[in-house]
C-alpha cells in the first residue's frame, strides 16, 4: 500500500474526486454524447422525399401521381422558387411537366438519386407500366442485425478513444500550466510511475464508463451483447490503454492549453471520420485500407463490433488487440521519453 505508484494513482483518484467537474468531461460527458448520437442515429422509418413540381400545363396531374407514391411528397412551385428550394437542399428532385417530364436533381447526393428512381417508377406506372413478378419484402428488426447495433460499438470504441485522449492529455498539460508538475518533479518518484498513474487511473474510469454505457445501450435501444461479457470488457481495457497512452504522448511536450487543445483534435477528430464510427471503413478506396486498418480506433471498432454482434471470442480478434497493444506500448514509451516536467 505505500508502492509510489499506489500512491500516485490514489493521488489521481483524489483529484478526481474533489473536482467532480473534471470528473464529468472525462467520464459522463463522453458518454451523454455518444448516447446522444445513438438516439440521433437509431433505426427508425425514412422520412419522405420532398420532389418540387413545377408549375405548367399538367402540373396537378404530375404532382398527384408523385404524391400517391410511397416515398414522395409532392408540392407544386414556380421554376425559380423549385430550382431554389433544390440549391439549399429543402428538396431532392424537381420535376418539370412536360412530354416526357423533366427530371433536375444532383446525381451526388443519395436523396437525389433516390427521389428520381421513386418519381421514374410512379411515372411509368401512372404511363401504363405493370409489374410481371412480385417480391417478398420483409424488415429486418432483430438484435444484431440493425444499424443500431453497429453503431453502437462504434460510439463507444469513440467514447473510449475521446475520455482517454482528453481525460488524460488535459490533465497533465493543467497541471504544467498550473506549475503543479514543476512542484512534483522535486519530491522521490520515477516518471514512469508517474505517467503510468494516469493510465491505471483511467482503465478504473473506463470499466464503470464501459458498464454505463452497455448498460444504457441494453436499456434504449434493446443493443445486445452476443460475446462475453468478460471478454468485452479486457479488449475494452485495451483499448482504453491505448488511447490514454495517446493522450500522454500528445500532452508529453504541450505548455498551453490551446497547444494541447490542438493537437489533442488532430489526434481524435480523422480518426473519428476514418475509423468506422458511423459507417463501414471498407466504404473507403481499397489502397487505404491498410493504414486505416492500422489505425487504434479502426481495431477497437472492429474487435468491439466482433465481440458484441459477431459473438467472437478474443482469439478472432488478435490482429486487432496486437494492433491496440503496439500502438499502447509506442505511445507509453515515446511519451516516457520526451515527457518534461515544465
């Protein structure tokens, strides 16, 4: 119990504790947002395409076959008032009457593309067309099988990365700004032990944060977790270690809070759009696809997707936990070796 290490990491664990503040930016805050995110993005029913009909000789007709369409909501405008409404996006199509109709939309943009496939059949239908086979169509509402349940993995492989990152790196560049490191470089402990008291401080926060966060997940959105729960919880852990030793190599050299502030961005924020938070990274061009499998956040994504949809155990996703423990030790030790005290 009197370990130097021991008592660094109650050391942290006091901190914490008498500034509650703190305490919420690097553990609940985290975790409301990502909540936030997954009630943003759960699954729920498409809203219908607004498709601008111009007005002219046929409009009503036009804009009655579009609106009976599943899918469609039809509305007649000018030309100038539909191409405008187009332009900042309040519509995906514009429809202008004639023989046959005109079709204006952005080919780039998926709204786009999909009101002009649903306005091409309602036209051809209302022009005659009839179906010569019938499909089956069915909804697919299970456990594990949602977007849900892959996003969910994802917000938390991005809360993890995030408190760990800023939990840690915020931490130590006040206590420079503050001159309290300066005061600590005098009394008898190793830097290592010092910087490995914020790692160990932070995989305690990460397990509650991991519980939490499950547990909610269970609770709105019926997400759930197919693997061990054990086994989840270690590669979580991993995961956690990696990122806090992120965050003490970003903080190792950092002396203001805007500095930190900066690179503590560039470190989390191309990851967050890179690593397969909200999609599949494999969306991404085949010859980036190594670097971004070499990314932190891309293996924990991906290990913690395995273990909570797949329902792998950890001998499927070694890859993935080499990957988190390279980038933890090579952080650890390149933040061991240009750490300064002020």
């Amino acid at each position: 119990m009197r370990s130097p290490l021991w008592q660094l990491v109650l050391f942290r664990l006091r901190a914490l504790y008498r500034e509650p503040s703190t305490l919420f930016w690097i553990f609940a805050f985290p975790l409301l947002t990502s909540i936030a995110l997954g009630v943003a993005f759960r699954n729920r029913d498409l809203a219908e395409l607004s498709v601008a009909v111009a007005d002219g000789p046929g409009a009503p007709e036009l804009a009655a076959c579009l609106e009976a369409a599943e899918g469609l909501r039809a509305e007649r405008l000018p030309l100038e008032q539909a191409r405008e409404r187009l332009r900042v996006g309040r519509a995906a199509l514009v429809v202008v009457p004639g023989e046959p109709p005109e079709l204006i939309g952005d080919p780039t943009q998926p709204d786009g593309r999909t009101a002009k496939l649903l306005a091409v059949d309602a036209l051809e239908r209302e022009n005659g067309r009839k179906d010569t086979r019938s499909y089956a169509a069915h909804s697919v509402n299970a456990p594990g099988a949602r977007y849900i349940d892959f996003l969910i993995p994802g917000l938390l492989g991005m809360s993890l990365l995030s408190s760990g990152v800023w939990g840690i790196g915020w931490a130590l560049v006040q206590m420079r700004h503050g001159k309290l490191l300066k005061r600590l470089a005098a009394t008898p402990m190793r830097r290592g032990h010092f910087l490995l008291s914020f790692l160990l401080t932070r995989t305690a926060l990460a397990l509650v944060e991991m519980a939490f966060f499950v547990g909610f997940a269970r609770l709105l959105f019926d997400v759930r977790v197919f693997g061990s729960s054990v086994e989840l919880a270690g590669f979580g852990l991993l995961g956690s270690i990696c990122c806090g030793g992120l965050g003490l190599l970003v903080a190792s050299r950092s002396r203001t809070l805007e500095g930190a502030s900066g690179l503590m961005n560039l470190a989390t924020m191309p990851m967050m759009g890179l690593s397969g938070v909200f999609f599949s990274a494999a969306h991404f061009p085949s010859w980036m696809q190594p670097a971004l499998k070499a990314l932190p956040l891309t293996a924990l994504n991906d290990g913690l997707r395995a273990i909570m949809i797949d329902g792998a155990g950890l001998e499927a996703i070694w890859l993935e936990g080499a990957i988190l423990a390279a980038w933890g030790v090579l952080c650890y030790a390149a933040a061991l070796k240009l750490f300064r005290w002020q």
